[in-house]
C-alpha cells in the first residue's frame, strides 16, 4: 500500500528511477520470449450443453496461456477438412455443444500453429479459431474464416479432466454468441457490459537502447547521428535508418531484408516476431494482432485484461511491413510501465448488436464493417505527463481502418 502510495503521488519520480535500470532488462529478457509468448488467443468462449456461449477470463491468472499450454501438450496426429465454403455449417462447429473456443485475433499460418503449440501436425492452411470438445476425445476443430474451412485434428494424450478444471472460478463470465460479419467470426455481448477502466505509469525507452539493438549489432558499424526538425535519425551506413521523432513515434527501415510477394503468411508472421525480438521492446502485454495483405504487414498490440488498446499514434503498437526494397517497422518508445488506480472504475457498454444498430441508423454500410470488437482507448491523464488512461469503448474496423464506433461516422 505504501508503495501504491508513492507510485500515485509521485510517478514520475518513480518512473525515472525505474528507467535506468529498466533498459538492459528489457534488453536481456526478450532472449528468452518465444512466439508462444506473442501468439495467443485473445478470447476463450464456452459453449454450454444448450449452445449458450460465455466468454471466460480468470483474476490474477492469464487463462489464454494456460489452456494454450495444456493444449500444448497433447499431440496432433493428423488432419483432415470436414466442410469447406459452408457458413451454416461453420458456425455449428463454433457454436459446438460442450465445447471450448480458442479465438486468435487474426488468421496465422498452420507453421506458425505448429510453433506456437509445439506439434509437428502437416497442415499449411490458416486457421484463426481452435474448437476442443470438452466431453470427447479427438473432438479438436481447426476453423478458418475465409473460406469457412473446418479440419479436424486427430489428437492424443488428451487430458479433458485438467483442461475443464483451469476452467472453473471464471472472474468473468460474459453472455456472448458468435456469428459472422462480413467472413469473420465476431463475438457478440447479448447485454450492456461494465467493462473495468485502467490507469497507468508508462515507461519510455531510451534512444539509445533501440540503437543499439537495431543498428550496432555489427561491431563493424559506425552509427551516425543528426537531428532534423523533430527528429533525431540514426544510420549505420549500411542501408539501415531509425527515425525517432520528438512525439515518440519511430520508424525502423532495413533495407537489407527484402520481402517478395512470394513470401507466405508463415514467413511474414515469423518474421514480425523475430523482429519484434530484436528491438527489446517489453513483451509481456505484447500479442499478435492481425497481418493484412495491404504491404504484407503484420501488427502486434499490447493488450490488457484480454482487449487491446488503441491510440492515435499507435503508442503500444508494433507494424512491421515488407515491400521489395526491404522491411519498415513502425513503433513507439512508450509501454505500459505500472497499474496504478483509475478515477472511474467501470464503463458501460452497449450491446454489440445495439452499437451495429447506432452505426445503421448513421447511415454506415454494414458491407464495410469486417469487425468489431472492444478495445481500449489510450489517452493521456490531466496534470501528469508520465499516467495515461485507458478508457473501454467499442471499436470498428471501417473500410480496413480501426476507429471508436462513435467516430465511424465521421470517416466519409
């Protein structure tokens, strides 16, 4: 309690003293993170015997990473497609009686499902939504929205026992339904939902650690330097530049890793990662969040209590991209540092359908909405330049962009 104390009346005296120590850290510990770590499911959804669906969280433990990694012991035998091009039929087995959904944001390869999961299964096909029966052995459904794909997974060494029991004492049991928008599964609150506000110390990495990491990994290397406007640039003469400008925004461009169209969602997903890695960017809160075809770019989200958090200049989020001349990665030197408390300790949202409803009666075309999904909004907190709010609202993917859905009208 003292120390919330002093974290609240003081955090940025506290958040300096932490910094300096804070960098090699950050630095030592990504060794030591693998995709497991940044590729999760973001939601589990139980499906009762009667098709009622709740969404699941536990307090005090990461109940994504559990269930992944009890799955993780099992082993993938084979697979084989069960339906493909059929949406009813697909949401059969996302609605599967006595079952348990694991929802990744976006679709990742089945290499990368492989990593993640430690299986040696021969699939190349995407999958995005993994279905475990939980009163059946080899009930395990790969599903792909795209093309409504649903393979089933021979399995062994299948514990159902400890699998329901991490489910038990859920923190949050939210009544939901899934159904499908425009190819994609959405997960559908039936009711308004208090949703918990946070408030945090943040944390800015220093120029030089990024530098470092990402330009004087070559003992050969001589880094320069030189300001321009509101930025500093950094070059090591060798095709590569980091840019941080005085917002704390910066771009990292590697033109000695070139990307080609060939290149497979494998590779991109891989190579995000591993450049994620590089940077020493803290990943504990850090999760893969959807790639998009737009300049094969992959992004990675931080993420709090299961929602991912939004913000105008992308603080807290990671794009790596690839064109034919190299790699563009675009980052922020700010993470979430320290909880400390909220001024408002809940906000009500309305129902999912009551929000695509809001968003009709504007005059928004549902054909351009391809998600929807709660987030948090990342905003500075008043009188203190070092605590940012993060504040519960609807989020809408519009026309291939995420805005809040109370702005999606004012898009065009």
């Amino acid at each position: 309690m003292a120390l919330s104390w002093i974290i609240w009346t003081n955090p940025a005296r506290y958040e300096r003293s932490h910094q300096q120590v804070s960098s090699e850290k950050v630095q030592s510990s990504q060794v030591s993170h693998d995709m497991s770590d940044v590729i999760l499911p973001t939601q589990l959804i139980r499906t009762d015997s009667d098709q009622k669906q709740t969404l699941l969280a536990k307090s005090q433990v990461n109940l994504n990473q559990v269930v992944t990694d009890k799955v993780a012991k099992w082993k993938f035998e084979s697979v084989r497609m069960v339906s493909k091009g059929n949406k009813e039929r697909y949401l059969d087995y996302a609605r599967e009686a006595n079952s348990l959904l694991l929802k990744y944001p976006s679709n990742i390869a089945g290499g990368v499902l492989n990593e993640v999961l430690d299986q040696k299964l021969d699939f190349s096909s995407e999958v995005g939504r993994i279905v475990i029966s939980l009163d059946k052995n080899n009930g395990v459904y790969l599903l792909n929205d795209k093309n409504y794909g649903v393979y089933q997974v021979q399995v062994s060494g299948q514990d159902l026992s400890s699998l329901k029991e991490s489910l038990t004492g859920s923190k949050r049991s939210v009544d939901v339904k899934e159904s499908i928008l425009n190819h994609n599964l959405i997960t559908e609150y039936q009711d308004s939902y208090q949703v918990p506000n946070y408030s945090y110390v943040i944390n800015k990495q220093s120029n030089g650690m990024f530098s470092s990491n990402l330009l004087a990994n070559d003992d050969s290397a001589t880094v320069t330097t030189k300001k321009e406007k509101d930025s500093t640039i950094y070059s090591d003469g060798n095709r590569k530049q980091l840019t941080i400008n005085k917002d704390g925004t910066a771009r990292f461009e590697d033109y000695t890793r070139k990307g080609t169209d060939g290149n497979s969602l494998r590779a991109h997903i891989e190579n995000g990662f591993y450049q994620l890695r590089e940077m020493g960017v803290p990943m504990d809160n850090m999760r893969f969040f959807n790639y998009t075809d737009r300049h094969d770019e992959v992004v990675f989200r931080s993420y709090v209590e299961g929602y991912p958090i939004f913000n105008d200049n992308d603080y807290g989020t990671v794009t790596v991209s690839h064109n034919n001349s190299g790699r563009v990665t675009d980052f922020s030197l700010y993470g979430l540092e320290i909880p400390v408390p909220a001024d408002k300790k809940e906000t009500e949202l309305p129902s999912t359908k009551m929000v695509l409803s809001q968003l009709e009666a504007t005059g928004i075309n549902s054909d351009d909405i391809s998600d929807i999904q709660i987030g948090y909004q990342w905003t500075s907190a008043k009188g203190s330049g070092s605590t940012i709010n993060l504040t519960p609202t609807w989020y809408v993917n519009y026309k291939n962009n995420w805005y809040p859905y109370d702005q999606v009208s004012t898009q065009g």
